[in-house]
C-alpha cells in the first residue's frame, strides 16, 4: 500500500495526463510510461533504466528478456541498462557488482518535460552509505532520456569530490533483432579491438561486424556512428554518440546463455548488444566540481 501511495504521488506531481504516467511495473518497481504521437516507451526508476521504445511507425526497438528478474538489488536484463563507475567486474574488489550499482539501486524522478515532439524524463542519484561501500567518491550522476522519434540518451556525472575521479561509463543497450546472426554493424571497419573471448587479443575488424558465435569485444577510439542493419524485421538501426571513445559489442551465443538463468535458452538470436562506453584506457577522469557528459541518439529507419 505504501508503494502505491507513492506511485499515485509521483503520478500527481510529475505525470502529464494522456503523455506520461507514473505507474507500478513488473516486480512492483515504478516506471514511467510515455504515451505521445511521436512514440511510446517505459523507464523504470530501478536503474533508471529505458526498457522500450517505439517509434511511431516503427516495432519496439529493445529487447528485454521474458525472465528477467524485476526485483531491487538485481538488474534488468535487457533494455538500456547504465553501467557505472566501472564496467565489467570490479578489479579491485571481486565481491563488487558487476558493471557498478547505480543499475541496481532506485533512482531520483526528478521532472518530465513535453516539448513539440518529444518527452523527456530526468532522473538522478548520487553517493550513500550504500555507494561508498564500493566507491568512496562524492559524485551526482544526472540521465535524461528524451522519447521521440528519435531516442536520445545523457548521462552527466558531477564530481563533487575534493579529488579527480576517474570512471568507465556504459549504456549497455540491448537491440532487438530478428536473428542475430543475420544482422551487420557498419561503421567498424579497420578498428582495433579488443577481444574478451581471447584474453583481450587486440585484432583489426575487417568489414561489417556479423555475429557466428560468442561476441565481447572493446573497439577502440570509435567516437563516430555505427549502423546496424536487420534483414529480418528490415530495418536500420543508426547510433550516434557524443565524448564516448569505445563501443562495445557484445552477444553471449548460445552455450553461454544456457547458463544465465534470466535470459533462457533462445534469448540470445533475438538480440544485439551495442554499447556507448568509456572503458578500460578511455576511463574519464573529471577534476574537482568539473562535469562529463555522454550522449547517445537512437534512430531507426527501413531498409
């Protein structure tokens, strides 16, 4: 009951009727739905995480597994979900969370604003007892996500540190595809990267990216687009991004996703991993009460 009560409150302070509203989802978590012209989409507080996006016109562009596990302390497995301040498992502590906790820990609502064509939904969080048990930082983590047309994605970290942090950043975002191994990313050719399958052996994409078995790689200095085509459902997927020196791909094919018990067996052909990140040598460092902020804008287009 008490939840409810809070849902109906955030509802009434920040829903815009027949736009967006403030609802309980899968779990009982809060999540915001957007209802507009331009398209419809979900947002979680839980992670902050974008679970949908639906163009007008356009199918859902988000894969989201049938068994995830809607539930505090757990992150949401598909979607966008934002990895933070590290990325992968911490180095230093082997008992930290995978890919950070601001995933796995509720965030700020903070406003949702209408614009002519789009929706914006801001929400925050910052240090705790609860962070600083894993990172002692003083920091705010700010992320907008603007539905539209178009789906752009900010991520801004305020130090408010006496000290220089340093960070990796990621939007760990799950493409739904039609089957993953039909499916080319453009956009890599030449790049250098780093394979995690291979004790990150450093190789050179030639051509278009195309998924035949387990995929974790790390591209390096790739601050452009890259462009997914889908021959299946026929459509482009365009991902365009601002201050995020790597991109991560990954999928974790079929003998690898038998073993994850959120995903389910065949959950893997149905999508692609495609991340805008800051990883490994491109981790920030922001000084004193400076800011960094990353930017992703999602397109989709018909083939």
């Amino acid at each position: 009951m008490e939840n409810a009560v809070s849902v109906t409150e955030l509802d009434r302070r920040s829903g815009i009727p027949g736009i967006a509203q403030i609802l309980e989802g899968n779990g009982g978590l809060t999540k915001v739905r957007i209802t507009s012209p331009a398209s419809v989409g979900e947002m979680y507080l839980h992670g902050a995480h974008v679970t949908s996006w639906q163009p007008s016109g356009a199918d859902e562009v988000f894969f989201v597994s049938s068994k995830s596990r809607w539930q505090d302390g757990i992150a949401i497995r598909g979607g966008v979900p934002i990895c933070f301040p590290w990325f992968g498992d911490n180095r230093d502590d082997s008992k930290a969370p995978a890919h950070g906790f601001v995933r796995i820990k509720s965030w700020q609502l903070d406003a949702i604003a209408l614009t002519e064509h789009a929706v914006t939904v801001s929400m925050s969080t910052g240090s705790d007892e609860g962070t600083k048990q894993w990172w002692p930082a003083e920091f705010r983590l700010l992320y907008r996500a603007t539905f539209g047309i178009e789906l752009s994605l900010e991520l801004e970290l305020h130090n408010a540190s006496t000290a220089p942090l340093r960070f990796e950043e990621a939007l760990h975002s799950y493409y739904r595809v039609g089957d993953v191994r039909t499916a080319r990313l453009e956009g890599l050719d030449g790049v250098h990267y780093l394979d995690k399958t291979d004790a990150y052996r450093e190789n050179v994409q030639q051509g278009d990216v195309v998924i035949a078995g387990e995929t974790d790689r790390i591209y390096l200095n790739t601050p452009g687009a890259v462009e997914m085509q889908d021959l299946v459902l026929r459509r482009r997927i365009r991902v365009d991004k601002e201050n995020s020196l790597t991109t991560v791909v990954w999928n974790p094919w079929a003998d690898k996703a038998r073993g994850m018990a959120d995903l389910g067996d065949n959950g893997w052909t149905q999508f692609l991993c495609i991340e805008t990140s800051d990883v490994l040598g491109s981790a920030v460092e922001v000084a004193p009460g400076q800011q960094h902020r990353m930017k992703a804008v999602i397109r989709v287009a018909g083939l």
